[in-house]
C-alpha cells in the first residue's frame, strides 16, 4: 500500500510522528531538537522524521494538524502550502479526537471506552468520553459550549498549581508536593457532578481562581506561590488531588455504566498524574486499564499520525508496544563524531567543568552495572528515544535504589530540583510482584503502587514519602535496559534501579553531542552511550570489565 501520514502539532509539546502503512517509522518532539522546553515548533522535528525515513515532502501522501485552543480554521495548512504541498493532502483533527485515537491504537485494545482529560483541548473541551473499536473512534461526550475550561478537572488542577508557585506545565510537582500534606484538612468539595458532567467550584483560570474560591468558601490555603515551604501549602496540594482522584473515579464510573465497557484508555494531560491512575486500577480491578506514554500534548503528532491513517485507508492501526521508543538510534560513528567535537572543556560557549576520556565496552550492561553497584550515578543512552515525558531507559539518569541519600544526591547536586519530588523505580518485569504485590503490568511509569514494606529497603531511594513508587515493569524485549538490571541484580540481589530523565534544567537529551554537554556540564560520573562507557579525567573507572580500549 505504501500509504505514510506525518502527524503534526500547534501549541506546546509540538513535534512530528511518521508513519508508513499504519505503522509508526519514527516520532519526536520538537524540544529533544531545538532545545527548548514545550517547544511550540515542528519544523525541525519534521526534518528529524523526514531524513530518518529517506523521504521528502512530496512521498507523504497526507499532513494531518491538531492545535489547542481554538479549532483551525478551514483550509489550514500550517505554511506547508508555500513549501509546495498541496492543501488537498493536508487535513486537521480535534485536538480530544487525537488524544483518544493515540491512546486506543497504542493499547492493542479489540474494543475499550476513552476517557480524555486535559487543561484544555479545542473549544473549551477539558473532558471528552468515545467508544472505540477497530471500526472507529466515535465521542459519546464532551464540547460543551456553556461550561468555561475553568470549570474543568485538568484547568483546575493546573489553577491550583499556578497558586502553589509552578507553571502551567508543573503539575507533576503538584502531585509529588500532595504527598506531604493532610488530604482531609480541607473538607468543601471542589467539583459537582452531575448527569454525567464535572463542574469545578472555580470561576477564573489560574491562581485568581483559587484565592478567591478559598476567600468564598472560608478556607485558610495561606499564601500564594509558596512551592511547598510552609504546611499550608502541602496541604492544598493533597486537596487538590484527593478532589482530582474524586472526579475522575466519578467520571469514569459513569462512562464505564454507560457503555458497559471492560477495557478502558486514558489521555490528555490528567493521565499522567499516576498517583490517580493507581486509584482508577484499584477502584476497578475489573477493568483493563491503558495509558500511553505520550499521555499529554507530546502525543498529540503520534495521535495525529494514527488519524490519519484511519483518515485516508479506512483501516484503524493497532501498534501496542511496549517500549515507548520511537526515535531514530545513533549509532558509533555519531558517537565517536560527537566524542571528536569535545577536545577542550569550553564548546560553543557553554561552560564545561571537567575533561573526559572514554572506552568501548563489548558488555556494556555488565560494565555499568559494576559502575552502579559500586555507588556511580550514570547517564545511558541507548537505542531510539521516547517519546512522552518519562525516560524509560533509553535516556536515563541511573542510580542504585538501595541507597536512600541517592535522593537528595540526585535531586541537589544533579538535577538541581525540588526536594520534595521523587524518583521512580525501573524493575524486571518478572520480578515486580515482589514490590507491588501484584502482577500488574506497569511498562511507562504511569502508575504510582503502594510498595510493600517487606521490599522498601530495596529501593529506599526511589519510594516517595507515602510509600508508593512511580514503578516501571521492565519487558525482556528491552533488551540493553533489561540486562543491565539483570547485571545489577547479580551483584546486589535488587533487580531494579532509580531512574530519572537524562536532562538537567533542560529537555531530555536526544543526540549523543546534548547527552555528552549535560555529563560534562553536571555532576554525573559516567556516561554509557551504546557501546563508550565515558569518565571524567582524574575520576577512576570503578568496575570496569571488559574494555578493549579506545
């Protein structure tokens, strides 16, 4: 058929996915290229999809746009037009519509209700509800024209974040911050629900909003953008939460009545809040629950990218994966160019603290594994990136969970970030239920399990403070990322390790030259690029095996 769609995005989180005959070839966002966080942009990320796959603009036989915000307007084409496409191949999607067709093509789902929540999509849709199948995706809810995107779950969980002191795109910080505070300290309810609809008690956006449902309803929240300083403040984060978990339990009981469904998919922006989505697994063990990696607006070219194949060949793909990898790999000959471009600690005007030196490894895993265990925090960066905010081991932060002052090691000296916030365990798939009790698949980091205490030790450095980790299940088909965990098991006993995103104050690396500028410009103390395992000049290369030299 040879049919290839190229999906792309107006707004933030912009990017490009490929696809070729209803199969993904490669996707990105646009910040892994251009380097700036939520990057509004796609053209470099069209180039990136373009020169991977050896095509050119005129071997894709349809452009498929999102925005968020209002709807794109007839005959939009996004410039594409002056570049010669013709507007006849260019098509635009609802921005709900595509969040929902990602999440139901990446589940390998027959059939499966879709709940979509997000701060806002098109028209003021924060919460739209479909039945799909391989048939279609068709909405059953949402777009009501009535109801400001202020009266939303996502609008509201993002006002409440502006208040404690985080931007827009922070509410992950909100969720870590909720975990120090008394849930039940604020007892008004913040959302009706009624005949299958949310309303939020706020009346503005951002933290307007809340100062002034707090001032209406007699609540001490205590000073705006207080970032977690005082209790107040933890306080109305594990409020905003509990009452964000309320809705959506609501929300998704209602829709799973209506259609009867056993298998439901989450998207928009709310589905990464794992901490919530660990509630909807628990509150219906009976239904199979999916949410995909690129659950907010970085998966709305990828989403785009599946539309559109429905779109122009009839045909629904189905790509269930489990590895979020969908970059292209690098491989030694970029490595070693990028190697050759460093020879000073002073590059392209950016400052570099240390020299370095390297050697090439034929295992690896095996070698960074004894760098692990004997205490190393490393940068790895393996095979094709992910897509979606989480690093799920092709580039990764990694350290030894055991040690439970690696935390604050890594969150100060490292990423520079927030105290309060955690890190997440990566662990072998087949030997999760010994830390969650359970045989639960957790492939993306999605869900945040109450680990149990019997295995705490194990991974004391990556449990947050109430218990409960953002766990991912290693699958054997990661291959490099399963034998370094194997490897590290081997030596340890723990078949897991602490894993954050390979980036500092920056997006998450995507070449070996970005992986390369944050390791010598942080306080990393290796980094294992494929098969280079590289160090720091006057640092000893710990556990080293195997190298044949470089």
């Amino acid at each position: 058929m040879n049919y290839t769609v190229a999906g792309l995005a107006i707004g933030h989180d912009c990017g490009c996915a490929l696809m070729r005959d209803g199969r993904p070839v490669v996707a990105i966002s646009e910040e892994r290229l251009d380097r700036h966080r939520h990057s509004g942009l796609w053209a470099a990320s069209l180039t990136y999809c373009l020169q991977y796959a050896g095509i050119e603009l005129r071997d894709v036989d349809l452009f498929v746009f999102s925005s968020g915000g209002p709807d794109l307007p007839a005959g939009f084409d996004g410039g594409l037009a002056s570049l010669g496409v013709d507007k006849s191949r260019i098509v635009t999607v609802d921005h709900h519509l595509s969040h929902a067709f990602g999440a139901f093509c990446l589940s390998g789902f027959e059939d499966a209700a879709v709940l979509v929540l997000d701060a806002v999509g098109n028209s003021e849709d924060t919460e739209s509800a479909y039945t799909a199948s391989r048939h279609g995706v068709d909405r059953i809810s949402g777009r009501d024209p009535a109801r400001p995107r202020y009266k939303g779950v996502g609008s509201t969980y993002e006002a409440f974040t502006n208040f404690l002191g985080f931007n827009d795109e922070e509410s992950g910080k909100t969720m870590a911050l909720a975990a120090y505070g008394d849930p039940e300290r604020f007892d008004v309810p913040l959302f009706d629900f009624t005949g299958g609809r949310i309303m939020g008690r706020l009346d503005r956006t951002h933290h307007w909003g809340v100062m002034e449902f707090a001032r209406k309803s007699g609540l001490a929240f205590g000073e705006p953008f207080d970032a977690g300083r005082s209790q107040d403040s933890r306080d109305v984060a594990a409020y905003v939460q509990r009452e964000t978990e309320r809705a959506l339990l609501e929300l998704i009981g209602d829709l799973l009545g209506r259609t009867g469904a056993s298998r439901l998919c989450l998207s928009g922006g709310v589905a990464l809040n794992c901490v919530a989505n660990e509630r909807v697994r628990r509150a219906f063990p009976q239904v199979d629950l999916f949410v995909p990696p690129p659950a907010s607006d970085t998966g709305q070219p990828l989403g785009n990218a599946l539309y559109g194949h429905w779109y122009g060949s009839g045909e629904m793909p189905a790509v269930h994966r489990t590895s979020a990898s969908f970059g292209r790999e690098y491989g030694e000959r970029s490595i070693r160019r990028a190697l050759a471009k460093f020879p000073d600690t002073l590059t392209y005007g950016r400052l570099y603290r240390h020299q370095f030196e390297y050697t090439t490894e034929s295992d690896p895993a095996r070698a960074a594994a004894q760098l692990l265990a004997d205490g190393a925090v490393i940068g790895w960066f393996q095979g094709g990136s992910e897509i979606g905010p989480r690093a799920l081991g092709h580039r990764s932060i990694l350290a030894d969970p055991r040690d439970a002052g690696m935390r604050t090691h890594v969150n100060s000296a490292i990423k520079h970030r927030e105290w309060f916030r955690p890190f997440a365990p990566s662990i072998l798939a087949e030997e999760s239920h010994r830390y969650t009790g359970d045989d639960v698949s957790r492939p993306f980091m999605l869900e945040s399990p109450v680990i149990l205490e019997s295995a705490r030790a194990d991974i004391a450095g990556a449990i947050h403070v109430d218990g409960t980790a953002r766990v991912q299940c290693v699958m054997p088909e990661q291959r490099r990322f399963h034998r370094l965990i194997s490897e590290f098991a081997e030596r340890t006993g723990v078949p897991a390790l602490l894993n954050t995103s390979f980036n500092v104050r920056e997006p998450i690396v995507e070449t070996p030259g970005q992986a390369l500028g944050t390791f010598l410009s942080s306080e990393l103390d290796y980094l294992v690029m494929e098969n280079f395992v590289v160090s720091k000049k006057g640092r000893p290369m710990r556990g080293r095996g195997g190298g044949d030299g470089a």
